[in-house]
C-alpha cells in the first residue's frame, strides 16, 4: 500500500492529482491519501480527510512506501520508522507555501541521500513507478529515535566547558 500524506499545510492538489493520475495506472497498489479539503476531485484512490493520530500512524506503519510534501514531521517519522519515502516540495511561487523551505530541506536531504525527491509531477510519476516496480522499496537512510551519542557528548562539552 502507498499512503500519500499533505500534511498540515493544505491543501496540496498538485501532489494530490499527480498521485491519482499514477493511481489510475497501478491498480495492483493500493493508494491511501490522506487530502484535506482537497478541491481536486479524486478517481483512482481511497481519500481520508482527516485522520485522528492513532488512523494515521496505522495507515503510516502499514505502507511500503511513503509520498508526502517535504514536511519535516513527516520525513522524520518515515527516517525512524525505516519507511521508504518519495517527497515534492511545495513551492511557494505556485502559492503552496509561504516560502520555499520544503524546496531546501528536500534538496539538502536529497544530497545526503537520505529520502527520494521528486520536484515536480512528471518526476513524481516516474519515481513512484520507478519504485514499486524495483520490487519492495526500501528507506534510503535511518535515524534512531534519541540523538546520537557524539551529539549528545558535543552538546554537553558546549554547554559545560
């Protein structure tokens, strides 16, 4: 199953059309969005509006893979929770955001290597493809729950001398 997730900034149609136009196609997977108000009309898969946490975490533990905006929430859980995940930032010139941070923590983590992106639908389609038919996809990097201990011994030499 993929579960497709905005956020809390909605909404986000762009991710949203793109996702159900890939939909259409790959019927075998099931897709699960999660889309707000969504003024887009979606055909080709399951919609929730709102989930409660307890729904989302369910829906977020049973997926293979992850698509999302390039919210930090949601990149986090998936790096603790080892799920794979494909991101698309939104974009404030297209009035999804107030700015493009998304756009810069996307390519960041992109660099690293940590998460898959796509920047806008096209690639979206194509790495979501990409990914499902590779087989089982897999998280492209993993952080633990608690920082690590370098980062904890550096905090504490910074704050006692």
């Amino acid at each position: 199953m993929i579960f497709v997730t905005i956020g809390t900034q909605e909404p986000f149609d762009r991710l949203i059309k793109a996702v159900d136009e890939i939909a259409a196609t790959i019927q075998e997977e099931e897709v699960i969005a999660q889309t707000s108000e969504s003024a887009y009309v979606v055909q080709h898969m399951k919609t929730v509006a709102f989930l409660s946490p307890v729904e989302f975490n369910k829906l977020f533990d049973e997926a293979r893979l992850i698509v999302s905006h390039a919210g930090m929430g949601t990149v986090i859980s998936a790096l603790t929770k080892q799920k794979p995940i494909l991101v698309m930032p939104r974009r404030a010139s297209l009035g999804e955001h107030r700015n493009d941070h998304q756009m810069a923590s996307a390519k960041k983590l992109h660099e690293l290597n940590f998460i898959h992106v796509a920047y806008d639908e096209e690639e979206l389609k194509e790495k979501i493809l990409a990914l499902i038919e590779a087989g089982d996809p897999q998280p492209l990097h993993h952080l633990g729950e608690w920082a690590s201990d370098e980062l904890i011994q550096s905090l504490q030499k910074f704050v006692h001398p």
